[in-house]
C-alpha cells in the first residue's frame, strides 16, 4: 500500500551533513575527478547498428507508453564544465544552421516511422527537446518539429511537451508567449548560479538579472518547469549556493535540480564531449590555483541547498529533482521523469549522442545509441539509409533488472515488487540477489520497505547517495554478481 510508507516521516534519521552521511559509508565515497552518474548500463551483450534495427523491428511497440526524445546540439555559448553532446552555433547564418538540424531530426524520425509499424502507434506520453540548446531554435522551427511529432506519432491527449534552453532564450516574454501557444506545457531551464563571478568563469552568457526575468516569465505562463542549478563550482561557497536556493524558493519555481559538478571525462566513457575542464592541463591548473572546491566544501553546498528546499516543502521525484508540493498530479513526479525513470517504459531518441531504450517485453532491455560525433550524425541523416545508430547494448536476466532497478531508484518513487515479478520474473524481497542488496540498504537506512513488503522506497538520505547508490549497489553488485553466473555457466 502506498501510504504504508508516506505515513512515515521521511524526515526520521535524515543525516543533512553528506560528508557525515558518507563517512557511515565509505563504500559509497566516489572522488571528484571520478564522479558520474550513468544510469544506463555499460555492460550486457554490445549490438551492431544491424541487430538493435532487428530488435526495433520485433518489438511489439503498438499502445505502449512511451517517451519521445529529441538532441539538437547547438549552443550560442560552450560552458567549461558541460560534457554533454554540444557544439557552438555557427555565428554566421546560425538560422540556416537551426533549419538544417530541424529537418535532420525530423528526417531521423521519419526513418523509424516509415520503416518500422508500430513506432507510429506507441503511446507517446511525453516529449521533450533538449540538447545542447533546443530553445534557440526559431519558433517556425519548433513548430515544424511539433507538426511532425503530432501528426506522425500517437500523442495522447495532454501529451507533456517539454523544451530545454537557457536563461537567454527565456528572458523575452513574447517569446515564452509564443512557446505556449505552440502547445509546450512543460520547460526546463539552466541557470545553474546567480553569482556573476560563476557564470562569467564558466562561460554562461547570461547574466543574473537575465535569469531573474526569465524565471518570472515562466511562472507567469501558470505551467510547471523546472530551474537547474550546479554546486561545486569555482566560485561558488556554501552562502552563495544558500543564497541562490532562497532566490529560487521565493521566486517559487515549481522544480528546481541540484546538479553536482561532475568532472568525469564522458567522452572517454562513450557517451558525451570532453568538457574544456576535462583537459589534463586545464584541470591541473584550475586545481593548482585551488578553484575546484574541496569535496568537504561541495558538501556543505548541497547541505545548504537541501535546507532551503525542506524548510519551504520542497521533495525531491526523481531524485536530485526537488518540486513544490502538488506540482504534479501523482507522486509529485513530471511525466517526463515518470516515463523515463518510474516506468522506463521504452524512449524514442534521435539526435547525436541520443540514446534510449526498448523495455517491456521478454523481460529484457535493448538499449540504442547514436553516433555522438556531430559531424558524422548529421552527414549520415542527411545522406540517407540506414539511421546514425552507433551501437547497442541487449540486456537480460539480472542485468536487464539492475537497469530497471537504477531507474526505478532515480525516479525517487515506491518501488513496486509487483511490477518487478510481472515484468522480469523475479522477487525482489526475496531472490538473491536482489534481497541481499535491498536487506543491507534497509539495513544502513538508505531504503525503506513497506510492512507488506510490496514497496522499497529510498529515504532521504538514500536519495541523497542515490548516484552512489546506483553505480555501486545496482549497476556493480547486481552487475557482478551476473558476471559471476556467466562465469559458472
Ligand atoms: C543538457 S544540459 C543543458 C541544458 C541547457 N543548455 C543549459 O545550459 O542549461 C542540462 C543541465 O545539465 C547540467 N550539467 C551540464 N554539465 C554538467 C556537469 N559537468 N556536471 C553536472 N551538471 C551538468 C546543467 O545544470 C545543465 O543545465
Ligand atoms: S551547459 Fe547548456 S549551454 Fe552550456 S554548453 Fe552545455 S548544453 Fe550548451
């Protein structure tokens, strides 16, 4: 029963001190340099671009929820710490460089549609345009994007459509008048920090005032949006993250992410660009001149942000997402992050870099991967054939269910052990070794489990640890513990 555990204080045990919290866990400490959070498995049987098309085919897709993903990768600005696949904005003719990604994206999307049936009949229930920056497309972008979305895919009515940018595509009222009237009813917006010095040494092209305005149109449009905010930063101490935290709590933005400086080389890792803080020689240096600050002190921001948002009723779903009571219907939870994370029900993605995955079927994951090279992806789109995939990953067995469980923690909502037998065939609370796992994050306080048993839900503090807690109790020892039956068989 759901209020088996809503009925408990979620605030019982709660360690705000997260250099404490860690110092009770040190199997759980991950240094700076080392820090990512990857909720998509890098391990199972890797597939050719050939096989994952083979798999789209089979899947049986029609009616199922669904969550529709799009990368536009262009940004007026590249941030120093920013890993994800981006790339600046030609400045001269930017607008024919929008026009040329607008009917890039739809021509990926349009591949799949043609050639693969039930594609066009999943159920799509949430959309989202992200990047790089979506938002600097041109409204007569945008709206060729949604034309094709709403009359190739089967949007179901109240469909969440979601776009990503920055303070800059935001801080024009007519333009965020205009988004609306296009029909998104969702926004995600960066602002990161309102410290000047912050955002001038990171490169954000903003300024403070700029992030003000925009934030206050959005809330003037009456729809839920979310501001995402970084700590440990250079230039940033514990005050100024405070600081920034009460600005946003009383401009009352309805979401607001917390996002930890990670400074791990993703690119390395196959799934993002380098980051110019990623560069051994620019990291050596900014760590010289002591900019970095020290993990003790990123703790002590989170600490001071966490503050905030508990004093003024703030909870986090998914974690590191904290929302205003009763923003969203249903757990608190954007459908978005509901889809994704709660359900992972399959994700449509297209774009450079893009990925997603085929769920709810044969107790298995297929996850599919774009080329992330910018150049390569829009030159292989444009030239025709096959889509730009790179590669895949088939997941089965506890490796299939480690994933589902990294994204069932991430959403921050009761885990349902029902949903685990139906989908996978297996007993959370009771098969090992899942039940040996959850039996210890009980145990040190970081999930609790219903009366019942028919719910495992992470406390505050496990959301807290949630990074930690993936990586290394479901993706590592869940992982393993398949790498170990592998190596029986
Ligand atoms: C896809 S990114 C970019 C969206 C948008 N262009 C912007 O700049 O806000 C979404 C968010 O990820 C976060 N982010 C980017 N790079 C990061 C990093 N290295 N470590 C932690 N968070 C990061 C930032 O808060 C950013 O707003
Ligand atoms: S943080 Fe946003 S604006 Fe900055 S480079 Fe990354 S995607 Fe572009």
């Amino acid at each position: 029963m759901l209020d088996t555990i809503d009925a408990r204080s979620d605030l019982e045990g709660y360690e705000p001190d997260m250099g404490a919290l860690l110092a009770r866990h040190p199997e759980l400490q991950i240094e700076r340099d080392d820090y990512n959070i990857n909720v998509t498995a890098n391990y199972g049987e890797r597939l050719t671009p050939q096989e994952v098309l083979e798999h789209y085919r089979g899947h049986p897709g029609a009616g199922a929820p669904t969550h529709l993903y799009y990368h536009f990768p262009l940004c007026a600005y590249i941030c120093h710490f920013c890993n994800y696949v981006k790339q600046l904005a030609p400045t001269k003719d930017p607008k024919e460089a929008y026009a040329r990604w607008t009917r890039a994206l739809v021509k990926e999307s349009t591949f799949y549609l043609d050639e693969i049936p039930w594609v066009s009949k999943a159920r799509i229930e949430s959309f989202y345009i992200g990047g790089g920056t979506a938002a600097l497309l041109e409204p007569e972008h945008l709206a060729e994007v949604l034309e094709h979305v709403r009359s190739r895919f089967s949007l179901i009515e109240g469909c969440e459509l979601n776009i990503e940018g920055n303070p800059d595509n935001f801080c024009d009222p007519t333009r965020v008048t205009e988004l609306v009237r296009l029909g998104f009813n969702r926004f995600s917006v960066g602002v990161q920090s309102f410290t000047e010095d912050v955002t001038r040494f990171t490169n954000r092209g903003h300024t403070a005032a700029m992030s003000r305005q925009a934030i206050e149109n959005l809330v003037a449009t009456g729809l839920p949006f979310n501001v995402d905010m970084m700590f440990g930063l250079p230039h940033q101490d514990p005050d100024t993250v405070a600081e920034d935290l009460r600005t946003l709590v009383e401009l009352q933005v309805p979401t607001i992410t917390i996002y930890r400086l990670r400074n791990a080389d993703r690119a390395a890792m196959g799934i993002g660009n380098r980051a110019a803080w990623n560069l051994p020689k620019v990291r050596d240096r900014l760590q010289q001149e002591g900019l970095f600050p020290s993990l003790h002190t990123t703790y002590a921001m989170r600490q001071r942000a966490v503050e905030q948002l508990l004093a003024h009723g703030y909870r986090p779903s998914p974690c590191g997402w904290w929302s205003r009571p009763d923003t969203y219907p249903e757990g608190n939870i954007p459908r978005v992050s509901r889809n994704k994370w709660q359900r992972f029900d399959t994700m449509l993605a297209f774009g450079p870099g893009a990925y997603g995955w085929l769920t709810g079927h044969d107790r298995r994951v297929v996850q599919t991967h774009n080329v992330s090279d910018i150049r390569e992806h829009i030159e292989r789109v444009e030239a025709g054939g096959e889509p730009p995939l790179a590669f895949g990953r088939l997941l089965t067995g506890v490796q299939a269910v480690a994933t589902a469980l990294g994204f069932a923690y991430k959403s921050c909502q009761p885990i349902e052990v029902a949903r685990f037998r139906e989908g996978y065939g297996v007993e959370l609370l009771e098969d090992e070794p899942y039940r040996g796992v959850f039996e210890e994050l009980e145990s040190r306080g970081l999930v609790s489990i219903a009366s019942d048993r028919s719910q495992i839900r992470p406390t505050l503090n496990g959301e807290t640890l949630h990074e930690e807690i993936i990586s290394i109790y479901l993706h590592e020892r869940i992982g393993s513990f398949a790498a170990e039956v592998c190596h029986k068989v």
